[in-house]
C-alpha cells in the first residue's frame, strides 16, 4: 500500500507535484487544502483525458448548479476527493490503474488547474 499526503495551499498549488506508484497497488491519498481562503477538489482523471479540456468543461458544467461533477465529466475522472472547505481534509482510497503510464491529477476548483493546481500520478 502506498500512503500519499497531498497538501493543497492559497498560491494555487500542490506539495508535490508526482506520485510514483506500482500497477494494481492500492493507494490512500490524504488530501489536506491548508489554504485560508480557497476551496479545493483533487481529482485524478483517466489516461487520455485532456486537463485543460477537462477543467474548462466542469468550470462551464458548474456555473449556476452547484459543486457536483456532472455524470458526464464523472466518467474522466479515476478517483477524486470531495471539494473540501479551507483547513479541510479527506481521505481517498483507490487502486492504481494495471496499465504503466503517467496520469494527470489536477484541481477541479474555478481555474485553479490553469493557475497551475496539476501534477503526476505515475504508474511504473
Ligand atoms: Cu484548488
């Protein structure tokens, strides 16, 4: 089991920005936003998904309904932790994919990903 801490902060960035993991192995990321203003949502998104697409659709999706990720944008998403409130935190349990490659992870917040909320997951 890999244990992960990622740790979200005002300046629109992450503590770590890769994560190495083996295929199939099982993950717990604890996910801590330290920021004291912001709101943010860790979201690892499946193999081939473009972030930047990603990002601008769920920003377009959410405008005027709520915080929830709509199914058809859930169906990039591999795992992800609930938005959380400044000084927040979750835990989020899930299995790396079997297949070796390097998966995106970003910030589903606003457009915390184009200020530069994104980072790694590499399977190898
Ligand atoms: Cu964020």
């Amino acid at each position: 089991m890999k244990k992960v801490d990622i740790i979200a902060y005002n300046t629109l960035s992450f503590n770590q920005s890769k994560i190495e993991v083996t295929p199939n192995q099982k993950v717990v990321v604890t996910f801590k936003d330290e920021s004291t203003t912001l709101s943010h949502q860790w979201v690892l998104l499946n193999a081939g998904v473009d972030p930047g697409k990603f990002s601008r659709e769920l920003m377009r999706a959410r405008e005027g309904n709520g915080m929830g990720i709509p199914k058809a944008l859930e169906k990039q998403i591999y795992a992800q932790s609930p938005m959380l409130p400044p000084g927040g935190s979750a835990t989020v349990k899930f299995q790396a994919p079997a297949a070796s490659g390097a998966y995106t992870y970003v910030c589903a917040c606003g457009l915390h990903y184009e200020g530069g909320m994104s980072g790694k997951l590499i399977v190898k």
